[in-house]
C-alpha cells in the first residue's frame, strides 16, 4: 500500500484530524482518523472509483491496532504515514492546553453575560438593612425589582459580579449580575461589597484555613470605622430601615447635618446630679465624624460637635455598659463640669431642670510671673499659679487642696512655655535661672516675653527692663561723585563704630544676634547692614567700611554699586545728581546725544554707531572699557571715529599701541577713513625711530607704537 496524500490539523480541544489517500493496488481509498494524545478514537474509510465516485465504506475487514480502536489496514498504513513523519519532524505538535480552554470559555461567558447585562441596564436595586448595637454597625441587604429578595451570601454575590455571572434568587428573579444592571444608587453599594469582601476572602485566606475547607457565607458587612464613613456617604438623603439595639425598627434618614437633642442634667439624692440622654438616641465613630441616630434620622456630626461629643456618647450611649446616664456627686461636679457639660453647653445641648449650673462653675486659673536679673546677667523668673486665694508654684503642687477644681491643661500649658525658656532652678528658692546664656535670655526677650504675655500677668523689675532686643541696624547710603572718585558715606545709626567689625563677625558666623557692650542685644536681620558689608568686600573695601564713616571708589565702580544697593529695599540710598547722570548715561547710550564725525556718519553702521557712542559715553566719564566685538566687524573704523571727533572738539594728540603686526593695518585704515589725520607710525630701527621722535617735539599728531618700544621708551603725549 502506498500513502500518497496525506494532511492533519489540530483542534483547540486537543484532538488531531488525519485525512490522507491510500493506493492499495489499483484500488483508491480516502481515509480520516480522529487522535487525541497517543490514541485514535474514530476513524472513516471510503472505495474511491477510477470516475472519483464514492463507491461506499471499506469492506476490509478491521484489525486492533497498538493506539486505540480496530482499523481496516488502508488506515493503519495512513496512521503509520503519519507517525513515522512525525518522527522526523525536529518540532514536536502543540496540544491546546487545558487553561487556554477555560480562559476561552470564560471570556466567552461574561462576552455573553455583558450582552444579556446590556438588557437588564438599571433595571435590579440593592438596598441595605443596618443594625446598629453598642459595638457594632452591621449591613444585610435585599437584591430586586418590584419584590426584593435577601441576599443570603455576600461572597457569592461579589464573585458573581466579577464574573458577571447569572444568579437565581428564588422562582421570581434571576439575572446576570454587573454594576450596569443596578441602578445608579445602588452601584456604590455594589462596589462596597466588593471592596469589603474582598477584604474578608484575604484575610480568611491569611488564616491558613482557606486550602482545607471551603470560604464560609458571609451574610451580613460589619463596618469598621472607615467603612461607616464610606457608607453613610452613599446613603445621605436617602431613607433606610435601621433595628436598634433593642431590635426594634426605624425608619431613619441620612443627613449630613448636627442633631438636636438634649442632655437633662437634675438633683439626685441628696448631694447629688443625675444627668440622662433620651434612650431611643443611638451614636457611633467613624473614622473622622461622629454618627447620631434618633427617631427620624442618622446625623453625621460636622468636626465641632465630633470633637465635643465623641467622649460623652461614647460613655454614655455606645459603651456595652451605657446605660444613657450617669451620676454625679456634688463635691465631683465642678470637675465634670468645667471638663464635660461646658463643652455641650457650648452647644446648646444642656436642659438644667433644678439645678444652678453656674454655682458648679470652678475658680478660674490665673497665672502671674515675676521677671529680675542681676548685675551679672542672670535672668531669675518666679511664677505663680492661683485658684480663687489660693497660689502655689507650679512645679510645686503637690500640697493644693484636693477640694479645688484644678484647670490641668491650663496648667500642663503653663509649666511647658516655663521649661521652654527656662531650663534650671535656682537652688533653695525654687526660682527658674537663665544664667550664663545670652542665647536664652535673647529668645526669651525676643519671642517668649509675648506668650508670657498671653498666658497670665507679667511683673518686670527695674533691671530687667534695662535688658533690651533691638531692631537691626537701620543703614543709609550716600553716595556722591568727586571727579573721578565715588565718595561713599555709610550711616550705621546708634550703632558704636568700634562694634561694627565685631557685628560684622557674627553677621558671618550666622548668629541671629550680637550682644553689645552696654548689654543690649542687637538682632542681626534685615536692615541692610549685611548688603552694604558684601558691597564692600566685593569692591576691596572692607577695612574702610569698619575704619571709617567714608569709603573711596573709583568712579568707574558707579554701575556696580548702583546694581549692588538696589538689590537690598531696606538700604536708605541717597544718589547725588552727578551719580545719577553717569549711571543714565552709561544705561542709555543708544539714545545720547554724541553725533557721528560726518565723514564716517554714511559709512557706519547701526550697531557700529552704538559701539561709538558707547566709547564716547566711557571717555566723557573719565572710564575705561574693552570694545569686545566679533573679528571682523570694524572695531578700528569705530575708535578711529572716536579720534576724529576728538580731533574737531579738543585738538591734541591720542596714541594706539598694537601688535607689531598690525602697524601697518592701522596706518592704512587712517589713510582710508581719516586722512585728514596727521599720523606718525614709531616703526623701523632705532635712528628712524630717534628722527620720528625729534619731529614729534615739533608737532603733536595721533600716534602709532608697537608694544615693545612703548614698553622701552617714554613717549611724552
């Protein structure tokens, strides 16, 4: 038998299809083997006619073969065809495997469930059931359209909606679950119990229970503190059945608003106050307000009243041994008084039936400090705390009476300003000392005396006052032009010229302030001193500025120190008008009035003109300067203008020292551009350039010289 097609392909189910053409003689037969694995589990064989007509099954007989299922012999030759060219085949087959499957048929089912979800878009609500106790908040729900059904398993509802898969709640609902087929209310609803779920199946699977037994019901949320926030937020204005801690039911709505209820505060016994809170009030924390529930709403407090109540609901309503009342003996009253019921009596939540709640009202803390110091320097300080007649130190309390009501955090906030400033007792005396720190005794001047100040009643002795915090040192500048010289005169006010360069110093290492030989302590902030002392050091002047009242500058320094003492608002600067003109001037050069030499006016161009005018502006002022311009762009033509309106305003002689290599250049560029110049070029040897000079003594003329005879020779101009 000869094989002489032969094909197969594999399925996504793992089985393979082979299909090939056997010649068994003259005789055509078509065969089909399906094989899954290493085993053939069905197999076809058909007699083809010469014509290509069907001419029937096979009727060779079958025989078992070594993979499966009996074959006649044309399909053992095609199976063997086919595995021997699989052997020789380098790549083995791929088998779909078992997980591709399951992915496949998931997305399949949820592509499915999205589709029938589409249909059923709003149409299903959820709606929470909460029970509230003295520990807990906890939350069943109801799933439905017109008949609401309960929710038996949380779990399988949150699966089923990350699945999106169809869920039968009893005979009359059933529908594929997705956050599209609720309405828009209870989605969020729908996303917290897939959060809090999910919350529940990790920390179930942390308890190393999850391999050994499957996850349990979970048929109702309790909520921590952040869920009741979350919660509550979703529900506001909507209206919810609520059981209270005795089972019974109300209807309450969310509102994001303070209550109104009252605290009845009555005489009991004889010495003593009872104070209740209506029964049918509930309360509980989240995580940033305080919930409170009557008989027609749940209140989410605003940050007032949660900060005022939180403590009181909690012993009194939320406890598991709340009993919505408390009592109080007459002698524990101002206590509870100054500590609890001012707070809700701030809020209008106190109804007095009987009983004067003025006559419980404590004495009111009063604090005084007594401030010295010595010749020395020493800063001594005695306080002193008082209730009613009574005083005491407060670092020494421990003989106050116990039937005073005492103010402790106004107490706690006494002692923690003392021992801010104050690190040390004086021995016997029990004063507090600042001795031997001038850094204490300036913070306590500078910044503590005010929170004394707020804290009680502040006494001062006569030395004490003598100890002084002045403001920096107010600087003024003036600034005035001699010549060529910039004359500075620096104003320190009050402060001693023989402290300036110790000032200076602390200026340097940072300090914030400088204590001055008579004592005072001089703060070292703003004020200018420490900008005109930069000035100074920039421009190699620093030991004039600490030496003298005035400092000299060459009067070319004017544009820096214009910049420099602009930078500083608090620098008092005085300009003379000279100053002025020459700082303008050298700012706008473009807009001077120096005219172009006519004869080059035509020849110059715009840029070449400012650099001209610049070169003039720098010659009126008695400067300096360097002409920086790219190579190229007519630095010579721009100072031989220069020498020609020198030449028709004032006459005399001006001189060009250059490179030996460019004598000649500059001699040319006369001759072209300003012949009417007289130039003489100190060029050549030694007794033409004697003859040069002897005509020089007769005429005065621009004049040329390379750098090393103006270096050898003194060339009078």
């Amino acid at each position: 038998m000869e094989v002489t097609e032969l094909t197969a392909e594999t399925f996504w189910k793992g089985e393979t299809e082979i299909r090939g053409t056997v010649m068994d003689g003259e005789d055509e037969y078509r065969v089909r083997i399906l094989r899954k694995g290493s085993q053939n589990f069905d197999y076809s064989c058909s007699h083809i006619s010469k014509t290509g007509r069907n001419l029937g099954f096979c009727g060779v007989s079958c025989t078992q073969g070594p993979d499966g299922i009996p074959m006649c012999p044309h399909a053992h030759a095609l199976i063997a065809e086919w595995l021997r060219r699989e052997s020789r085949e380098s790549k083995h087959p791929v088998s779909t495997s078992q997980k591709v499957r399951f992915m496949v048929r998931e997305y399949t089912n949820r592509e499915v469930s999205r589709i029938m979800g589409a249909s059923e878009e709003g149409h299903y609500r959820l709606i929470p059931i909460v029970a509230i106790s003295r520990d807990q908040v906890r939350v069943r729900f109801t799933v439905g359209r017109e008949k609401q059904y309960p929710v038996k398993d949380l779990t399988a509802f949150a699966k089923a909606m990350e699945t999106m898969s169809l869920v039968q709640y009893g005979k009359g609902l059933a529908f594929h679950h997705s956050l599209q087929a609720f309405d828009e209310e209870s989605r969020a609803l729908a996303l917290l119990i897939m959060e809090r779920v999910g919350f529940f199946r990790e920390q179930y699977r942390g308890s190393g229970r999850f391999s050994m037994e499957a996850e349990p019901a979970l048929k109702e949320l309790i909520l921590g503190k952040a869920g009741r926030e979350r919660f509550f937020a979703i529900l506001e204005g909507q209206t919810i059945e609520c059981e209270d801690y005795r089972k019974r039911k109300r209807m309450l709505t969310v509102k994001r608003e303070n209550p109104v209820f009252t605290a009845v505060v009555k005489k009991e016994g004889r010495d003593g106050i009872k104070v209740t809170v209506d029964k049918d009030i509930m309360a509980f924390s989240g995580e940033k307000s305080l919930f409170i529930a009557d008989q027609e709403a749940i209140y989410c407090c605003d940050q007032d009243y949660t900060e005022c109540l939180t403590v009181f609901m909690e012993y009194m309503v939320m406890g598991m041994d709340a009993e919505n009342e408390v009592s109080v003996n007459d002698r524990d009253m101002p206590l509870f008084y100054e500590r609890v019921l001012r707070k809700l009596e701030s809020l209008g939540l106190i109804r007095s039936e009987g009983v004067d709640l003025e006559s419980y009202r404590p004495k009111e803390l009063k604090a005084s400090f007594y401030f010295d110091s010595d010749a020395a320097g020493t800063v001594t300080l005695r306080p002193e705390l008082s209730y009613g007649e009574f005083s005491f130190h407060p670092l020494a309390d421990e003989n106050v009476p116990k039937e005073i009501c005492r103010d402790v955090p106004g107490e706690f906030q006494v002692s923690q300003l003392i021992t801010t400033y104050f690190k040390y007792t004086e021995d016997g005396s029990g004063n507090l000392v600042i001795k031997n720190d001038d850094e204490a005794v300036y913070r306590l001047i500078s910044e503590g005396m005010k929170k004394f100040m707020d804290a009680g009643e502040v006494f001062v002795s006569e030395s004490f006052k003598k100890i002084r915090v002045l403001p920096p040192v107010s600087t003024s500048v003036q600034v005035r032009t001699l010549g060529r010289w910039l004359e500075l005169e620096v104003d320190t006010g009050a402060l001693p010229r023989e402290e300036l360069a110790a000032v200076l110093a602390a200026y340097g290492k940072k300090k914030s302030f400088y204590r001055m030989k008579n004592g005072d302590f001089l703060t070292l902030g703003d004020g200018g001193l420490l900008t005109v002392a930069k000035i100074a050091e920039e421009l190699g002047a620093a030991k004039e500025l600490v030496d003298s009242d005035t400092i000299r500058l060459p009067a070319y320094r004017a544009m820096f120190l214009d910049a420099a003492l602009k930078e500083d608002k608090s620098v008092s600067v005085y300009r003379d008008q000279l100053f002025k003109a020459v700082v303008r001037g050298m700012k706008d050069v473009e807009d001077s009035d120096y005219e172009i030499p006519k004869r080059l006016a035509p020849m110059l161009r715009s840029y070449q003109k400012v650099g001209y005018r610049w070169l003039k502006s720098l010659d009126a002022y008695g400067f300096g300067g360097i002409l920086a311009d790219e190579m190229g762009l007519g630095k010579t033509i721009q100072v031989i203008a220069l020498f020609l309106d020198e030449k028709e305003e004032n006459g005399g002689t001006s001189l060009v020292v250059c490179p030996a290599s460019l004598v000649y250049n500059w001699e040319n560029e006369f001759a072209r551009f300003a012949p009417e110049l007289k130039i003489m070029t100190a060029a050549g040897n030694q007794e033409e350039r004697e003859a040069m000079f002897a005509a020089y003594e007769t005429e005065r003329r621009s004049f040329k010289a390379r750098y090393p005879l103006v270096s050898r020779k003194r060339i009078p101009l």
